[in-house]
C-alpha cells in the first residue's frame, strides 16, 4: 500500500520511479499532512447505486477522529496518521536501498537519512548500561507521540464477553485475555496444539516463527470443549493436524483474522465500543504485569517480548486506574473533611478538653 501510495503520486505528475529526486520525496511527505485519506465507497452501497435503490439507513456514528464516549480511544482520523507516514517513510526508504545495491535504481536516495546521522555506523558508540536508541532515522520521517497501551477493564470485559453469541467466539476471546497471545497466533494453532490436562496451548511466535506452548485459563479450555462438541456434531473436520477455529456455516473455512475482527466489531457495536483485538493481548499483559506474585520476567516470556523495557510498559497504572484513583482521593477528601470535629467554644483550654475526652494520648 506504501508503494502504490508513492507510485500514484508520481504517476500524477508523470515521473518515474527510477526519476524521482528529493524534492519529489519531500513535497510527497507533505502531501501526505494535508490530505485526506482516500474512502472507498462500500459494496453494499455501490450495489445499491447501481441498481437505483435507496440504501438502509446507517446509525449515526462519531465523526472521524473522536474519541469514544465509553473507551475514550480515538478513531481513524480522516488524514494519515503520524505512524501511517513514519511507515510509508521506512519502506520507501527500504525500497530504493534494496534497488540502489542492486544497480537497478537512482543513485541518491530520495528518502535519505537525516544529515547528522548518515555517516558512521548505526550505534558506534553505544554505552553497554544504556538501552539503544533509533540513530537512523529518516529526514523526512515525523515525529511519532508515544502511547501508553490501553486495557479492557473488567466490567467492560465481561459486558463484551455477554455480548457474544457462540461458544466459539467466548473461547476465543478467554484465550486471548488469559495467554496474552496476538490474534493471528492463536488462529493459527491446530487442534493438536491445546492440550488441557497441561492446561498450554501451543502457538507459533510472529516474528521468530518460533512453537511456544502458553499457559492459559481453565475457563478457556471449558469454553472450547464446549464449542468443538458442537462444532463436530455440525461437520466441522476432526484432526489433530486440523485448524482448532472455523467458521460457523458451510462450507468449513478455517477462520481468519478479518473474521474474527469481524465478530469482534459486531460485540462493539452493541456496546458503543471501538475495543480492538490487540486491546485483549494489552489487558493480558497488564493483569499479569501487575500481579505482585509474578515476576516481570515471566510475564516477558509469555508476551515474547525481546526486551524486558517492553514488558515494563506495563507496569503503570493505565489510563482508567488512574481516574478510578483520582475519584477515591477526592471520595476519602470529601469524607474526611466530613468529620473535622467543631472548634471549641471560647474560653474553654484546648489542653483541658484533651485530657478530658482523652485524646492527648
């Protein structure tokens, strides 16, 4: 999508690809501030023009950028995000690397590194005690603010959790917040991969492509006994080299991220709630990092996380346990100055009511 992006920009001006220069990769990172992002017209709603049909009517939703009133997470603004343009920063970049070592592209670079970080190699001259920091970065790559992770609360978890409909979509998400494994890891187990007796489910890690076995919820593997019964009484394939999550119909399609997102959707929309799939991973993460009886090295092995710094981001209070902590200091504030006894009368000797209502000692 980052190279078709840069392409059709080109192809607007009638440059080639193998001809763009850095004016060209400049006046392309400012295009990307100013404009607005490109919607496509629905099908269903594509359909319905073409046919000359009135549409149902949509519930009116948030605009573009608002945060929600029950989540307070922002949704997709209607401009490219600062992190959608450091990434069409970084692949560009890539890409006419990769073709300038090959001999098959421009000789300079239109996205070159920023002038004080192109010579030398990439930390030189690291301190050991210090963790390490991004030396190469791009000139025209913008700054990107820093956000802490958000997690599910409690009783917004088990009001998503009565909001589904099958078995197979209560398994899941009992998995997600009891592993803390990505969605695309877990739909990828096969049926060989959970073993309840251990009470792990084994998935393959992302980056490593590594086999790991988690340790999960017995409520998890209750909710998946319950869905592969009903599952394999319906027709589903049986087998340990099978996919452990298919699709609910006919005909038997393992199931996949789109669908799962799609399910996930659907339990937000009737709580007004824009919660997303890696929010599970994230409220995984934060009940475990803040177990006093876990330590922090446990919990970074069960995350595959490379470096401990990234499971310390979990060690904060979020968002939502700071306001919880913000309205009991106002709550004990309001009680105590409840009960600020009166000040004595006039003449009476403060020494004297001490020792007679015995608070001196």
């Amino acid at each position: 999508m980052d190279l078709l992006r840069w392409w059709r920009f080109l192809w607007g001006w009638g440059i080639a690809w193998d001809r763009a220069g850095r004016s060209d990769a400049r006046d392309f990172a400012r295009w990307m501030q100013i404009a607005n992002k490109f919607a496509p017209l629905h099908w269903r709603h594509r359909r319905a023009i073409q046919t000359e049909t009135t549409p149902k009517p949509v519930r009116e939703q948030l605009p573009p950028g608002a945060p929600n009133p029950i989540t307070g997470k922002s949704s997709p603004g209607p401009r490219y995000a600062p992190t959608t343009r450091a990434h069409c920063e970084t692949v560009l970049r890539a890409f006419y690397d990769f073709h300038l070592s090959e001999g098959t592209g421009p000789i300079l670079n239109p996205f070159p590194l920023d002038r004080s970080r192109r010579r030398g190699r990439a930390h030189a001259h690291h301190n050991p005690d210090e963790r390490f920091r991004h030396e190469r970065q791009g000139r025209y790559r913008p700054a990107i603010p820093k956000r802490a992770p958000r997690r599910i609360p409690d009783a917004m978890f088990n009001a998503l959790f009565a909001a589904l409909k099958h078995d197979r979509d209560r398994a899941l998400l009992a998995f997600w917040v009891s592993n803390g494994a990505r969605a695309e890891e877990l739909l990828t187990s096969r049926q060989r991969d959970a073993l309840p007796g251990q009470q792990v489910l084994g998935v393959v890690r992302k980056g490593s492509r590594a086999y790991q076995q988690l340790p999960c919820s017995a409520d998890a593997f209750v909710w998946l006994r319950l869905y592969q019964e009903s599952a394999w009484r319906a027709g589903v394939p049986r087998g340990q080299s099978e996919g452990l999550w298919w699709t609910l119909r006919r005909p038997w399609r393992p199931l996949n991220y789109p669908a799962a997102r799609a399910m996930f959707n659907r339990a937000n929309s009737l709580l007004g709630t824009n919660w997303t799939l890696h929010d599970l991973r994230h409220t995984a993460a934060y009940r475990l990092a803040r177990d006093p009886k876990m330590p922090l090295t446990d919990v970074q092995w069960v995350l595959g996380h490379a470096h401990l710094s990234t499971t310390q981001l979990y060690l904060p209070a979020d968002r939502d346990e700071v306001i919880e902590h913000v309205r009991a200091h106002h709550a004990r504030r309001a009680k105590s100055a409840e009960r600020v006894p009166p000040p004595p009368a006039a003449g009476y000797n403060p020494e004297s009511l001490n020792n007679l209502f015995g608070t001196a000692w």
